[in-house]
C-alpha cells in the first residue's frame, strides 16, 4: 500500500496509490494520514478500502508530505561503507546519530530554500524509515514489527555550518526545507528485503548519487533496535538511514548547489522526488 497526501498547503486530503499508479482521495474512509493512522490495525482497515470506489485525483495535484505530523526526526551518519571512505572518516563501529528539527520538514517536489550566508549546500538520498508504534529496547528480531513504511528522503546538508567553525551536525542539518520526504509512505509489506534497493539523485540531468542499500553498514532492523535502546521511538517518527557516494562534498574539488538547481531523487520501489534550490526571501 502507497499511501499520501496532497492538495494545496493548508488544504491538504489523504489519498493512496492504486494499482495502476492512480491517485484516490481516501476522505470518506480517513481524515488524514498521521502517526494515529499507522498502527497494524489502521493500516490493515485501509487495506480493506475497494480504491476503485473512491474518486480519481488529477495526476498533477502537489503531493504533501506524506505523513502529517512526524513528531522527531532521527538520522543516521556515516552508514554507507563507500560513503565513509569518500568522506575520508573510519567506518563507524556502530550508528553515527544526529537529529533533524522536525521544522526541517518539507513536501517531496516542494522548493529548498537556500538560506542567507549559505555557502555549501549539499544533497544525500536517503532511504527513510516510519515507525509504526512505540518502541523501546526492542530486540533485533521483533525491531520490523515497530515499522509502518518507508519513503525517500533528501537529507539536505549547510556543510560548512555542519562540520566547520563550532562544526554542529544539527546546526547544518535543520534549516527549513533541508528535509524533503515522500512521495508516498510505501508500507513494509511492499519491500521484499530493504537491504537491496537501489537508490539515486540526479542535479540538473546528471548522476550523481548511485547506490544499493547492500552497502549499508547497519541494517534497518539494527538502526530500529539500536536507537529504540537510547531514546523512545514513536509512531510517525522518521528515520533517514544514511546516504551512498556521491555527495557534493565528496567530489574533486567539491561541488555545491546554487539557486536554480534541480535534485531529482528515487529509491526503487519508494517512487522519486524532485525539489529545485531558490534564494531566501
């Protein structure tokens, strides 16, 4: 099941993927796509939903953020082993973690803002994780009970206010617009192994990011268990799980985005999303 959101900011309906890759609106069976709605029973009731009986969506409606109140934002550093070596940084002996201001939180096709002073902005395709309930020190065996779906996540990055002057990875991490997620929350059942997904990010047409979650140095069951043993994890959170090679900062010399530029990103089977960079106002 594909689930989303879409319509204009304020005005915004839940709906589903069918099929054939139809947008339904789901108003009459839901009243939104949030943390309430995550949970094993509410997403098995959805499943019941006959989608053909529910009304068509004009193709070309924006799509929201998929999920409507995504309390915390969780992420993972450093958990791809090619990353690490283009970053020049050890592999990781267990999960790098860093959080992002839920206030960074943006639609999946809507614009990144570049912030004033911004001097090195940066982009990482990330696999996303939503949880479905909560979790604590749960177990790496039962770590995939606790999870609704997933998305595809572009976890912007400010890299000089991440990693120079007093080098804080929020700091550059949480500025508005730096996390883009959608298109639809694609839920568990969907993914046979989410250790064998490719994912990608393209600037303006041309390949940049190309990776295989297989390179994940830490397992999404592991991340799960992990961080369910150092905070409590509730439905709706969003975890992004880290990033392949590809990164601006890892070029020769580095590459940055500038005002105009066009990420487009997709993970297989998640669907792609696409924002472009404008000046703060």
């Amino acid at each position: 099941m594909k689930l989303l959101r879409f319509g204009p900011v304020g005005a915004t309906k839940p709906g589903a993927l069918d099929s054939a890759g139809v947008i339904r609106d789901l108003s009459a069976h839901v009243p939104d796509i949030g943390y309430e709605q995550l949970d094993d029973s509410s997403l098995n009731m959805l499943r019941q939903i006959d989608l053909s009986s529910c009304p068509e969506v004009d193709p070309a409606v924006r799509l929201d953020q998929p999920i409507s109140n995504v309390r915390k934002v969780v992420c993972i550093g450093l958990n791809y082993s090619d990353h690490a070596a283009e970053s020049g940084m050890p592999v990781p002996e267990e999960p790098v973690v860093f959080m992002k201001s839920d206030t960074s939180l943006s639609a999946p096709n809507d614009e990144v803002i570049m912030p004033d002073g911004s001097e090195k902005l940066d982009w990482e395709v990330e696999l996303g994780i939503v949880m479905a309930k909560t979790a604590r020190k749960v177990s790496l065996e039962n770590a995939m009970d606790y999870v609704a779906g997933f998305c595809v996540v572009n976890d912007i990055s400010e890299r000089a206010w991440q990693l120079e002057g007093t080098g804080q990875w929020v700091k550059g991490k949480s500025r508005d617009t730096f996390c883009p997620f959608g298109p639809v929350l694609t839920t568990k059942d969907e993914i046979a192994d989410t250790q064998a997904l490719d994912l990608w990010l393209d600037v303006d047409g041309e390949r940049v990011q190309s990776g295989n979650t297989k390179t994940m140095i830490f397992s999404v069951p592991y991340i799960v268990s992990y961080l369910s043993h150092h905070l409590t994890l509730r439905a709706g959170d969003l975890i992004p799980t880290g990033t392949p090679p590809g990164v601006g900062l890892g070029f020769k010399p580095p590459r940055f985005l500038s005002v105009g530029q066009t990420m487009s990103l997709g993970i297989e089977g998640l669907g792609e999303i696409s924002q472009t960079v404008v000046a703060e106002a």
